[in-house]
C-alpha cells in the first residue's frame, strides 16, 4: 500500500488506530480487536488495483475513472481472498463504503446484511477520510466533520452507531482546536464521554492571542463560566 500511495497508507493506519481504541471502548474481546486492526489496516488494500493518476487526481473525477474508484471494495476482497485471512477482515475491505438504505457500494447492501464491525470501520473511514486533505479539497475540522456524520444518522448509519460513536469521538474530539467564550483559544485533551460538549481543554493563547507560558486545562463541565464558541484550525496558533 505505501509504495503505490502514501495517503492511503496514512489513511489506513490512522483507519486502523481510531478502530482499536473505539473497539476498546466497547469492551470487544482481543480476537474482535485483532480482526478489526487487520480489516481496519487492509480495508483499502484494493486501490493498489487503482492507477495513481485516478487516486491522486487533482479535479474531478470522470464518470469511468468513479466507477473505476468504486470497485476498489471488490479487488480488496478479492485480493484479501487469496490469502490465509479470516473471514471478518475480508468482509471489512468488501463492506466499508455500504450504508445501511442500501445506497452504498459496491453490493447496495442493506443494514441487515452489513456486518456491525464493517460498520463501524466505515464510520471511522469517513471520519478520517473527511478530517485529512485530498488533491481535490482541504480537510474538514473536526467537528464539522462530526456534524456531517451526524446528519447521516438514521440514513447512512444506524442511529445507536452514530450515538456511540459521538459519545466515543466526541463533537469536539481530542486535538481539536477551540475558541471560548472568553476568547482563549484552546485544545481539547480530553472527552467527557457524557457531557460530549464540555470536554477538557488546555488554553494555550489569551483573549489577547498571547501565547500562554504555562498552558491552563480546564474541565468545562466544572468550569461554568467558560464554553466552546466554535472550533478553529491550528494555523490560528501562528496568526
């Protein structure tokens, strides 16, 4: 996968991290987790399939060079057949970009037929997939990212996955760059798993965009005076 394309490469790690912690937050056993690394890890290995010139093309796509991009769920499950795989890592590369209307690809499967960790690594593949930079369009923040994914809740993705995955990931998952009310700007790092819109956050520049010395964590859910205007992107850090 790296030497035909790094962004998938990259793609398919962090792919492959985000599932196990979210595997871990479910209490999956160690064979649920080890299965879900592998099909998290291998679950685009079928874009190898893929000329690069259609990959990282910098504009639209074609109708043909799409369609040709949409078989890559099939030649990862292909290629993934020929080896000594279970059979859950294959169904991961197959599955990944299904929704639950049966408006996916590559098989317009629907939610009963979709397997729940296929789901799930779709989830975390979209979340990904929005939150990195493309050729063709720079990233989302994160929270916007969320918000999408939350619009598709019910339509794409099953309800209780989405609700899982927001109280996991949070609307402001870790890393994110906030301003507060207070006009700080700050990271969060960490989640309040239920109380997902007052998660901890570490000031690092004052209402004047001074540069803190000595950064300040506060718990927003303890810390009633202050809260998350809205989210900003790291380049604020260098204005």
């Amino acid at each position: 996968i790296k030497s035909h394309d790094e962004y998938t490469f990259a793609h398919s790690t962090n792919v492959c991290t985000l599932a196990i912690l979210l595997g871990i937050r479910r209490n999956f056993n160690k064979a649920e987790l080890e299965e879900m690394a592998i099909g998290g890890m291998l679950h685009d290995i079928g874009k190898v399939r893929i000329k690069e010139e259609i990959l990282l093309k910098p504009n639209k796509l074609t109708m043909k060079e799409y369609e040709e991009v949409r078989k890559h769920p099939l030649y990862g499950y292909e290629i993934l057949n020929e080896s000594k795989l279970s059979d859950l890592p294959k169904l991961i590369a197959r599955q990944h970009h299904e929704r639950i209307h049966g408006q996916g690809y590559p098989q317009g499967l629907s939610q009963d037929t979709i397997h729940p960790l296929s789901m799930l690594v779709a989830l975390v593949n979209l979340y990904d997939s929005l939150t990195t930079d493309k050729p063709y369009r720079s990233k989302f923040l994160p929270h916007d990212a969320m918000r999408l994914i939350i619009s598709q809740s019910g339509n794409d993705f099953p309800v209780e996955d989405v609700k899982k995955f927001v109280e996991d990931m949070s609307i402001y998952p870790m890393g994110s760059f906030v301003r507060l009310n207070t006009g700080e700007i700050g990271v969060i790092t960490k989640i309040n798993r239920y109380a997902v819109i007052r998660p901890w956050v570490k000031i690092l520049l004052n209402a004047k965009r001074e540069l803190l010395y000595k950064p300040i964590e506060v718990n927003l859910v303890k810390d009633k005076e202050r809260f998350i205007v809205n989210c900003v992107g790291e380049e604020v850090l260098f204005e």
